[in-house]
C-alpha cells in the first residue's frame, strides 16, 4: 500500500511510516499472540529462552507454513530477530522497538 503524501505535505514522517508499518503487523491476532509469547518467553538470547518455529507450531496449532508466514511480516517492520543455527531458525523478540511503538500510542 502507498501512503499518499500529497494531501498531508510535510505531516507523515518517517518515524510515522515506520510505527504504521508496526501498527499494521499487529493487526492479525496471530501475530499479536506471537508478539505476547516471545515477550514472556524469550526476554533476551539466553539458552534456556530460545524459541524455535517448530514450538510455535506446537503451542499455535497452526501449520508451519502459516506461522511462518505471520512471523515474515513481524520480522519485516523489525519486531522480531532471528539466528540460524544448524537447522532451526531462532526467534527473538526486539523488545525495544516494541517499547518504542508502545510510548508512541500514549496520550499525555
């Protein structure tokens, strides 16, 4: 989708695009019981806090193919990190720019 910047000028920053494309990835309820699973499950790159695809299946119950799916558009606007290793790719949550688009939403 393009964002028509004639009617808004100079108004749509690019910080604007970016928490859209954020607020756009958390529009699928997968996706945003996928983002609560890695914050409590996964708080850093520990051993014992590694989530592979293979678990999310599991626990989703949902077919590979479609988690990992919803898991390339998370990881696409940046909330979601991943590792390879050997055969399994490793899912981390960017906890920071998810804090970010959080304060962004607040009205003070």
């Amino acid at each position: 989708m393009r964002i028509r910047t004639e009617n808004f000028g100079d108004q749509i920053t690019e910080e604007d695009q970016k928490l859209s494309k954020i607020a756009n990835a958390l529009a699928h309820p997968l996706r945003v019981a996928l983002v609560r699973y890695l914050k409590e499950k996964n708080c850093g790159k520990g051993v014992s806090n590694i989530t592979c695809n293979k678990d999310l299946v599991e626990i989703f119950d949902f077919c590979q193919s479609t988690i990992s799916q919803h898991i390339k558009v998370l990881k696409d606007c940046g909330l979601f990190t991943t590792e390879t290793k050997n055969k399994h790719c490793y899912y981390y949550l960017n906890k920071d720019l998810l804090n970010e688009f959080s304060n962004s939403l607040k009205l003070d």
